[in-house]
C-alpha cells in the first residue's frame, strides 16, 4: 500500500462512486436485454430469466451447452492418425481464458486498494466455468466492509467494474465472481439454508412461495438449489424488487 497519506483515496466516496457507475452500467443492460427480448423471445422459465445478469447467464450457459456438443462433434470426425500434433481442446483454451481473467482482475484490483491506500490480499481461483477472485483480509489489515457496502450493492458494482477491465484486456465478457471479505461466501450458505426451507413448505403445501427481493447472484444461488430439488422457480418483477417464486409444479 501507498505510504504517502496525501494520496489515500477516501473510501466512501471510493463507495460511492463505485455504485454510481454500477447504476449507469445496470440501466445499459437493461436496455441491451429489453432488445434481445424482442430478438430472441422468452428465455425457458426454469433457468434464471429476467433481465440483467439473470438474462446474461442464461446465454452463457446456452452458448457453452453449444460448445461443448461442437467439441463432441469434433472429436468424433477425427482420424485414427496421429502423425500431426493435436490442437488444444477448447476446454483447456477455457480453461486458459479463466486463468486470464483472473489474472487481469487481480493486477486491476490490486492498482485499486494501492491507489485507495486499503489493506488487502487478492485470492484467485476457478469455481465452475467462472473466475473467481476475492479480497480478503491480509496480515497488513482487514479488508475495510465498505467495499462490501448496504446489502453488498458496493460490491457488486465493483464486480461489474472489474468485469469490464478483464473484457477491455481480453476482449471477451467476462462473468467473473467477486468476492469481498467472505460476504458472497457466507450469503451462499444463508441462501441454501432459506431455499431448502422454501422447498420444504412448498412441497408440503403443494402452493407458490415467493421470496424476498433478491440480486442476481442471490437468485442464482435458489434457482440452483430449486432446480437440484426436482421444483420450478421464477424469477418475477423488476430490479431492484426482482424476486424468485418456487412452485411443484413443471
């Protein structure tokens, strides 16, 4: 960290402008996916629909689902031949991509705690098809809550931040997950807890339950649980009162 005090950034207003460009960013997206609404039609209500990161994730996971059968495809047209080297598979190429952006967030939010004069250590791994990258606490200081902010609207704000410098190095959209000081980790935990109580009413009671108003990352994080349980969610309003509904029936 910087030692001239003169330089320290001031962390509210760090917050604050952090959040701030995450309103113009999520007003951009939301524009982007009223268009590919019209383009492409309703996305199948029983992954993550709606409009933001729900929409995002959702091409995401139709774009790799296409990937993966073109690498099937691939492999099955290849000859018995093995004079010629083999090219990297795409998943080690994903792989590689993943690893990138990690390394781009890092050195990125790295630049960021050095020029704000935080303390802090950047931990970067693989969770899924995602980097994930967190800031945790260092032996220096812990990692000022600020960053995580009311309801972690901070934090994912400086997510689509550290998103859009990882695309502008790579050239590809990132969906990297960032952490701050253990708050998505210990969010995740509490989401499970609440979506398995959910599933558990509505199975016994056969009728919808709606949930509060959650982030797109907190959606995800039901929608997988209610998926794993055999049920149906959906995701209904619009931000920032965007809620899930569980429901037995398909």
């Amino acid at each position: 960290m910087s030692d001239t005090q003169d330089q320290a950034f001031d962390v509210a207003e760090l917050a604050e402008d952090i959040e701030e460009a995450s309103v113009r960013e999520t007003d951009l997206v939301a524009e982007v996916d009223g268009d590919e609404d019209v383009v492409d039609g309703d996305i199948d209500s029983g992954e993550m629909s709606g409009s933001g990161d729900d929409q995002r994730d959702d091409l995401d996971d139709a774009e790799d689902n296409d990937t993966d059968e073109s690498d099937e495809s691939d492999e099955s047209d290849e000859s018995d031949e093995t004079a010629a080297p083999k090219k990297p598979s795409r998943s080690s190429q994903r792989v590689a991509l993943l690893e990138k952006e990690g390394e781009v967030a890092a050195d990125f939010l790295e630049r960021l705690l050095d020029i704000a004069d935080l303390d802090g250590d950047i931990d970067v791994d693989i969770d899924g098809d995602r980097a994930a990258v967190a800031i945790v606490d260092s032996e220096e200081g812990r990692v000022p809550r600020r960053l995580v902010g009311p309801d972690g609207r901070v934090l994912e704000a400086l997510q689509e931040l550290t998103r859009l410098a990882v695309q502008t190095a790579t050239g590809e959209r990132s969906r990297l997950m960032l952490d701050v000081a253990g708050h998505r980790a210990a969010r995740r935990a509490t989401l499970v807890e609440l979506a398995q109580a959910a599933i558990a009413e509505v199975r016994a009671s056969g009728e919808s339950k709606a949930l509060a108003n959650m982030s797109a990352f907190e959606r995800k994080v039901v929608h997988d649980e209610v998926t794993a349980a055999g049920l149906t969610s959906e995701s209904e309003g619009v931000e920032p009162h965007r809620h899930i509904v569980i429901s037995s029936g398909r």
